[in-house]
C-alpha cells in the first residue's frame, strides 16, 4: 500500500526534475528539449521503463523502503548556450532546485493537511492517506536533489565538479560518465553502506522538516 501511495509521488518529482533541465535550457539558449516536447508535466513524455518502475520496485523491497529514480535525460545541446559554461551549471543544477522546491512545498503541504486534519470531528481516512503521500513527497526529492549532487558524472553535482578542473583532467572525468551509472547501481544494489553514507544529509534534512512541521501544526506557528 506504501509502495502505490509512494509511486505517484515519484513520478511527480522526477518529472518536474526532468522539465526543470529543459525549461532552464531553453532559457540558456537551447531549444532541443522544448523542440521534442519534453517542457511538460506529462509524465508519458519522460517515464523511462527501467528508471521510473523497475528501479524504484527493486529498491523499495530490497533497501528497508528506500526508493530511488529517474526519468528519460533531458536531450541538451551546450553548443546553443549563450555562455556554454554557465549554461551548462545552471541546466544541470535546475533539477537539484526543482527537488529541494518541492520537498519545501510538500512540508508546508503536510502542515497545511495536519491542521485540516486537527480540526476535523472523528478520523478521515483520505486524510490520512494525503498525509503519508505529502511526507513521501518531502522524502523523496530530499533524495533526489542530495543523489544528484554526488559528483559521479552523468549525476548533475558533476557538471559544477567538470568546470573547476582542468581540462585534461576534465575531459578524462566527464569521459568516465560512461559508466557512471554502472558504477552507481553497482554500488546501490551490491553496497548498501555506500547508498545509506551519501544519503545521511536527507536524514538531517528530513529531521528539520519533521521539527518544522510538528513546530507549525501543533503550535500553531
């Protein structure tokens, strides 16, 4: 029942991670994305099979309730930006913004429904149901923007680590992207500790959004 109430949530913020790339890139200069129809909340233009269910169902069984995702990449073309360097940070980084946004609208979200929900008479169900979706929402782009700063290239936190180094050592780093993912499943799935240490800031995170919204609901902040 987690799984379903959690999935939906998911979906939501890869996409908006997704649709955050490709607006920032058409503001940079490049319309590739917005010319293949991905600057939209449609989530059958950018549901990847493997990223968006396999993954995330694996990972859910398999890691204590963890979940993890991704969606199709954005298609970007840097030789269109106006200034390719600060383009390329700012793409890369927009979707790392776009998880940290919605993690604070989904707390604000649950305190709104806490409240609702003090001030109705008896239990709501549905209520309960919103609440529990709204936390995952906080969890999961907690999630997404803190792995996605983990500077393994294709991961976006390597684009900012690409343009502070030197360019052989940049092009050889940005080379290895090719089997970044690899490398990142591998250690997901076979080397749990690695997933539980680079995580350990959402843990942080989610401890001051659980005082935030104790503080507001119950406090009447």
């Amino acid at each position: 029942m987690d799984f379903l109430s959690l999935l939906p949530v998911l979906i939501l913020s890869i996409v908006v991670h997704e649709v955050a790339h490709a607006w920032v890139a058409l503001r940079e200069g490049d319309d590739t994305a917005q010319r293949l129809g991905r600057i939209t909340l449609n989530p059958l233009s950018h549901m990847d099979m493997l990223g968006s269910f396999l993954v995330p169902f694996a990972l859910y069984f398999m890691a204590d309730g963890m979940i993890l995702g991704w969606a199709k990449p954005v298609p970007v073309n840097p030789g269109k930006f106006r200034d390719y360097r600060s383009g390329d940070i700012k793409v890369s980084l927009a979707g790392i913004v776009s998880n940290v946004l919605l993690a604070v609208i989904f707390t604000f979200l649950v305190i709104l429904l806490l409240k609702i929900q003090m001030s109705a008479v008896g239990g709501d169900a549905v209520l309960d149901f919103m609440i529990r979706m709204a936390r995952f929402g906080i969890f999961i782009n907690l999630i997404l923007a803190v792995f996605n700063l983990i500077p393994i290239p294709p991961l976006d936190g390597s684009h900012a680590v690409y343009h502070l180094l030197p360019p052989r050592w940049g092009d050889i780093y940005r080379w290895a992207g090719r089997y970044g993912m690899i490398l990142l499943l591998g250690l997901v799935f076979f080397y749990p500790p690695f997933f539980i240490f680079a995580l350990q800031p959402v843990f942080v995170l989610m401890g001051f959004a659980d005082a935030l919204i104790y503080n507001m609901s119950f406090w009447g902040g």
